[in-house]
C-alpha cells in the first residue's frame, strides 16, 4: 500500500511539473528510488507467473532447491527407517517373548508363596470325615519373621514341595521322572549359600558386651536394612564365592538323608547359619519345561536386616534353550542385519567423500571425520552403528550360551531327571549348570540393556528423515526450540521436588513403606504428581495438620504452578515452530506423491533432478541478489525445460512469500507490543522537548496526555512546514552558485586547453591565472565583498 501511494504521488509531480520537468525527476525523486529500489512496484497485485517472468532471486532458488533437495532424501530414507523401527520391534518382542515368562515367575512365585507351608497341626475332625488325613500347614512365606521359621519353610515347605513327597522314607528311583506343577520338572539339586557380612568392631562395645554379649558386630547395608527388595540384576550380581559357605542337595536322595542335612544346615544354633555374619540365605534351583524348551532358576532368598527384619524374595528367570523356533523371527533379524549394513555401506561412502575432501583441501582426515560425527544427526548414525555392533556381539554370545547349556542337558550327568555317580560328580555337575545358567541369564540381562538402548536410537533415525519435512519436523524442531528453557526448568523443578520427597521421609519415613528410603520417595512423589494421592497414609501417621500441609502444598506448587509451566514452555515453542511452516508446506503423501512423479518423469527423459540442478546454479557463481527468469534459467542449467524452470522458480517465490508472512509466537508478540509500547512513550518524551508540555492539558485529568501530544505533533509539523521551505529556498540558492561553478570550471579548461597548446610553461600560467581567480571571487562573494570561496580554492591550492 505505501508502494502504492508513492507511485500514484511521484505520478501527480510529473503531471504538475509538464513533461519537460518530468524528463529530469528531481534530486529527492532519485534518493527515493535509490531507497526502495525494485520493491518499489506493487507485486500484490501481480500474478504469480507475472512475478516469475520478472525473475527471481539466486539466493531464494538455490535456497529452495537446496530444502527440496534435502526433502526427497527425507522421503527416500523414510520407509528403510520404518522399516528398521518395525523390524526391530517385533525382534525384541519374538526374543524375550515377556508373556511366558511373566506366566512361569508368576506360577513359580505364587505356589513358593502360598503352598509350601509349615507349621503343621494335625487335621480335623471335619478334614478327617472328608478323607483327609494329612496335617494342616498353617503358615506360609509371609509369616518366616524369624530364622525358626526360615528353618521351618525349608525342612517342612520347600524342600518337600521340590521333593514331590511331604514326608517319604522311602527311596527315589533314579530313573523315574517326577513332573513337578504338571509343566516343570526340576533337575539335579538344590544350592543352598550363605552370604557373610565382615565382623567390625560395635559402635559401642562396652554396652554391646554388657547388654547383648556382642564381642563384634557386623555393618548394616542399605538394602538390606530398608524394604526394598532385591532386584534380579542383583542377585545375579552376587555371585557365590568360595569362601562363602554352600550345601547341595540332590533329589536323589531320599527324604531320611535330606532331612538331617536341613536341620543341620538351617536350625538357629547350627554352625553354618552364622547368627551375626550371615546376611542372606539363598536357594537355588533349576527347573526345565519340555513344552517350552526353557530352564528356569528359582531363587528363594531371605535377607536378614540388622533392625532384626527378615525380607524374602522369590524370583523365577527363565532361559530359553532354542533361540530360534519361529520363521517370524528369524525373517526380522534377517532384514534389520541388511537394514544396518546398509547404514554402514552409507556411511562408508559419506566418511570416503569426507576423506578425499580433507585431502584436497590439505586438512587432517581424522579432523574432518570428527566434525561430520559431532553433528546431531549424524552423531545418531554413529550411535546407531555402535549400538548394534555391541548388540550382534552379545546376541552371538547369548545363542553360543543357550547351544552350551542345551549339551550339558543332553550329556551323562543330566540325561535323566536324577543326577547319577558319585557326590564330588554331582556336586560338579550341578555347580558347573547353576553357574552356566547364572552367566548366560546375565548375558540375556545384558542384551536386554542393550536393546533398550537400540529401541530409542532406532526411532531417533526415524526422527532424522522427519527432520527435513516440514510438517514431520514440527516435533523435533519443537524440541530443539525448548531445550534450553526446560533445562533450566528441570533444574528448579527438581530442587523443589526433592524438597518435599526428603520432607516425607522425615515426616513419614518411619511408618510409611513408600516413604522409607530416598528412591521410594521420589517415586511417590511422582505418582501425587500424576494424580495419585497418599492422604489416607499420611493422615494416619503424620497427623491431618502436618500432613495437610505437606500435601496441599506440594500438590499447588508442584501439580499446580510448575508443571504448567513447563507446558506454557513447550507450547509457546510449539506455536512458534508452527507458524513457521509455510502454507505451502505438502505433506507427507503428497510428498511421497511428488517423489515418484518424478522420478518416473526422470526415467523417461523428462526432468532433471534436484541435484544436476543445484549443482549447475552453483558452478555458474551467481551474486546472490541476482535475478534469475526462466529463460535464464535454462541458459544456466543445460537440459532444463521451461516447465521446470518455472515451477522451481514458483516453488522459490512461495516459499519467500511463506516466510515473509510467518506469524509469531505467544512470547514474540508480548516482546514486539512491549517494544512497541516502549516506543511509543520515547516519542512522547521527544515530542514534549520538542514543544514543551501544554499548560491546558497539565491541567486536565484523563485526556490531558492525548491533547498533549495532538499539540506536539501539530506544532512539529508546522516547524517542519517552516524547514522545508527555508531548505527549497536553500537548494534553489545552492543550484545558483553549483551553476555559476560549473562555467568557470568550463572558463578555466579553456584556459588550460589554450596555454597548452600555445607551449606555455606551468609558472607562466600561473601567472597569468589572477585574472581568473578575480573572477572566481567575484562568483563566490557577499553583498558586502567578502570572499566565499572554499580553503581548497585559496591560492597556494588553486596555483598546485
């Protein structure tokens, strides 16, 4: 609109002034074309294909070949990285195959928890009239408070359970096979180990002597000393040492040699549960399942806490002997290898370009590979390539693990059900499997770390193909943007947060399970802060006033403030990032479209490609502010048709046209108001020194300040008036004199012209020249005489 106005005045000067006039625009006519230039005619009113033929900026095309180019190797890349995602997906889902294990650590769990019972009273009346004559277990695993009844669970729930027989005299056939819980048979023995705490001195000893009759005392150790229960990777951890006290005990044996052995082994004043070293008793035993072709090792462990509680965890990890049994599998693992050679094979040829480049360009290869692997998304390549380079190693060691338990099974000691040779074989046999089993459970721990790993690197490819959509990339970009503001964030958000989990367990560390140690209080942290509330808990221990005030508060200051904050974050990113996606964005399926059409169009002779066209327009050197219509741009790139040329500078133009209209975000508005406001008040101040304040208005109230102004800008437009026309009087006099100068100008190369060609020498010359330096001060002089003339035209100037 304002390029607009000015043509239409610019139009009316001329008219006024006459075409002689307006054959020779005036000096402000050239300063204001010479400021707006080419923008100076109206586009909006033109169409597309019009403002095409006027030409389009080098810049802007080679920016948009350049985004197009990066697009459809987006589009490419896009179907080999979902590819690899689902691929590896249903791998890990056909390797660790989670339901079935859940299923047997859940049976395995349940029945060591609730069947094997101890503390036996003879049966009723009632039980006896309905044929059952066997004692009633009136405790199970949830009642051993104690070590009598650690001992009790062993000798009268465990080990009887395992055996198949409560209480059998009578000797097992070795070569009968027992199915224990109708799919799982166990196999050899139990191990039974002890774990021992180093002795140290009490932190007492005088009472610890007196009271206790403590010579010694052992530390206490965290998890062992809190609720938490130990975790697989933990026990696995610990491994059985040799000096830690072990018994084995083979179901071979019938239950009169078995049942010394437990009373020996497990009574409170045996010699080899150590009442003050011990720190936890752990059974072990294998168990196969023939349906599934797996073996599974329960772990019974109680851990003795020196606050004199006694915690048990049962643990029932399966291993399968076949690693391989489904097409499906073997058909995911095959395409994700050829799916990961394949980012291999592209980033050997990206590194080889990167070297011979380095080479000619004389830097160090190393170098120059280093900055090309420090970029994001090519830093996630590298990672990726790591990943499952380490993630096929372990995954080989695991199968080679899986083929060597599979032949201890199958070889002498374990071909039948009960182990057979002499007690120094069994116990080989037995330790030689429980340790095998143990190392290749870690290994499958270990894959299992490593594939969680994969599982976030493989969609973060996904991500980079996402990268050079526009609309795909509004995630990422979205987090690109907030990164920092929910770093900064995250950092007061868990200050506070760790304030009150730490406020809880002082509060209610004591009584309350989820508050008892710094893990579990954050964790219940998090869940009131998802929703989940603890009142009823805390009430009961803390009181309703103190509780009350530790949950209300952390609720509004962490439910309530903060993590609206941290919304308000990523949503105002998130409009920012949105309102930079042009409306001429495509989507996805069109995309995709777009990327077949022409590549079909290229097959057949008809098109170029994205990139014979960029790297032409870069090798003709265009100056970025270069106009390029599309005849010329067919003269620069050979082989290009009409048809393209117009639709690449089309596409330019578009894209110019989306980035110049781009909204703002929610915080860059606020910002561009407040400047705006901010300017506004500094013109105000100007405008009252400029005129001074109005006596009528200072005595106003509301509207006063707006009289105020209106009286300013009324009085600076007449000064304004009054400077302009003093400065057109200026010019017109300034015009004289500049024509006055440019005759004598013309008078002195006359002058020259002639002395030079009548040979007269320079000094002669100058003497002769006072006439023309009269002259001149005659030109530039006042009414009064005295002289005008500029120091570079005094006379030892004007003689040199």
């Amino acid at each position: 609109t304002h390029h607009h106005a000015a043509i239409l005045h610019h139009t009316q000067e001329r008219e006024e002034r006459g075409p002689h006039e307006a054959h020779h625009p005036s000096l402000l006519e050239h300063e204001h074309l010479a400021m707006v230039g080419e923008e100076v005619v109206d586009e909006t009113d033109l169409s597309m294909l019009d403002r095409v033929n006027k030409g389009v900026q080098a810049e802007e095309v080679i920016g948009y070949l350049t985004s197009e180019l990066s697009e459809d190797m987006s589009c490419r890349s896009l179907p080999q990285a979902i590819a690899l995602f689902a691929c590896f997906i249903v791998s890990c889902l056909m390797a660790e195959e989670p339901t079935l294990n859940y299923s047997t650590r859940s049976l395995l769990s349940e029945i060591l928890t609730e069947d094997a019972n101890f503390a036996y009273i003879p049966g009723s009346q009632f039980q006896r009239d309905l044929g059952a004559d066997q004692d009633v277990g009136m405790k199970v695993l949830d009642n051993a408070n104690t070590r009598q009844d650690v001992h009790s669970w062993f000798r009268l729930g465990f080990f009887p359970l395992l055996q198949g027989s409560f209480a059998s005299d009578q000797h097992v056939d070795a070569n009968t096979t027992v199915m224990q819980w109708e799919y799982l048979s166990a196999i050899g023995g139990v191990r039974l180990s002890q774990e021992l705490a180093p002795l140290e001195e009490c932190r007492s000893p005088g009472l610890a002597k007196a009271l206790a009759n403590f010579d010694s005392c052992s530390p206490a150790f965290h998890f062992r000393s809190t609720p938490l229960s130990p975790h697989l990777p933990d026990i696995l951890a610990r491994e059985v040492k040799e000096e830690d006290p072990v018994r084995w005990f083979y179901f071979s044996e019938d239950w009169a040699t078995i049942e010394p052995m437990i009373d020996e082994t497990l009574r409170p004043n045996s010699t080899w549960l150590q009442r003050r070293r011990s720190e936890s008793v752990r059974a072990a035993v294998p168990l196969y399942n023939p349906e599934l072709h797996t073996i599974t090792v329960v772990y019974a462990e109680f851990f003795f806490a020196r606050s004199g509680k006694q915690w048990v965890r049962i643990l029932a990890p399966s291993l399968k002997l076949q690693v391989y049994y489904k097409l499906t599998h073997v058909v995911a693992d095959v395409v994700c290898l050829i799916l990961v050679l394949h980012i291999f094979f592209s980033e050997g040829k990206e590194v080889r370009v990167i070297i011979i480049e380095a080479k000619q360009r004389r830097m160090a290869p190393f170098k120059a590979i280093f900055r090309h692997f420090t970029q994001f998304w090519n830093g996630v390549d590298c990672m990726c390539m790591i990943g499952f380079s380490v993630l096929v190693f372990y995954w080989v060691g695991h199968i080679l693990n899986a083929e060597t338990l599979k032949d201890m099974l199958e070889g002498e000691a374990f071909g039948q059900r009960t182990m057979i040779g002499s007690e120094m074989e069994k116990q080989q046999a037995l330790e030689a499997l429980l340790d095998q089993v143990e190392l290749s459970l870690r290994h499958q721990l270990t894959v299992a770390y490593i594939r969680s790993v994969c599982l976030f690197l493989v969609p973060l490819r996904m991500f980079k193909a996402f990268s050079a959509q526009a609309r795909l990339s509004i995630l990422t970009r979205t987090f690109a943007v907030c990164a920092v503001d929910v770093f900064h964030f995250l950092l007061i958000f868990f200050t506070l947060f760790m304030s009150w989990a730490v406020a809880g367990i002082v509060l209610f560390g004591s009584s309350i399970e989820e508050f008892a140690d710094f893990e579990r209080a954050m964790n219940t942290c998090l869940r009131v802060v998802l929703g989940e509330i603890v009142w009823h808990e805390v009430r009961e221990e803390a009181g309703p006033i103190v509780a009350g005030l530790w949950l209300w508060t952390f609720c509004f200051v962490n439910s309530l403030v903060v993590l609206n904050m941290l919304l308000a974050i990523i949503m105002d990113a998130y409009s920012d990032v949105k309102s930079s996606v042009g409306a001429h964005s495509e989507t996805l399926p069109q995309q995709a479209w777009e990327t077949y059409t022409c590549w079909r169009a290229r097959r057949a002779g008809l098109r170029m490609s994205v990139k014979e066209v960029l790297t032409a327009l870069e090798a003709s050197s265009l100056s970025g502010e270069a106009l390029i219509t599309p005849a010329s741009f067919c003269t620069l790139v050979p082989g290009l048709s009409k048809e393209q040329a117009e639709e690449v500078l089309t596409g330019a133009l578009q894209d110019a046209d989306d980035l110049e209209r781009s909204t703002h975000s929610v915080s860059g508005v606020i910002k561009m108001v407040g400047a705006v406001d901010t300017r506004v008040k500094a013109m105000n101040r100007s405008l009252l020194c400029l005129v001074g304040p109005s006596p009528a208005g200072s005595k106003r109230g509301g509207s006063g300040g707006a009289d105020t102004v209106l009286h300013a800008v009324a009085a600076l437009a007449e000064s304004f008036r009054e400077h302009q026309e003093a400065f057109r009087h200026h010019q017109l006099d300034t015009a004289q004199k500049l024509a006055k100068m440019e005759e004598f100008m013309h008078l002195m190369a006359d002058h020259g012209r002639a002395r030079s060609n009548s040979g007269v020498g320079q000094r002669d010359f100058v003497r002769r020249t006072s006439k023309s330096r009269a002259e001149l001060g005659e030109y530039f002089s006042d009414p009064e005489g005295k002289s005008r003339l500029p120091p570079c035209l005094s006379a030892p100037c004007y003689d040199s």
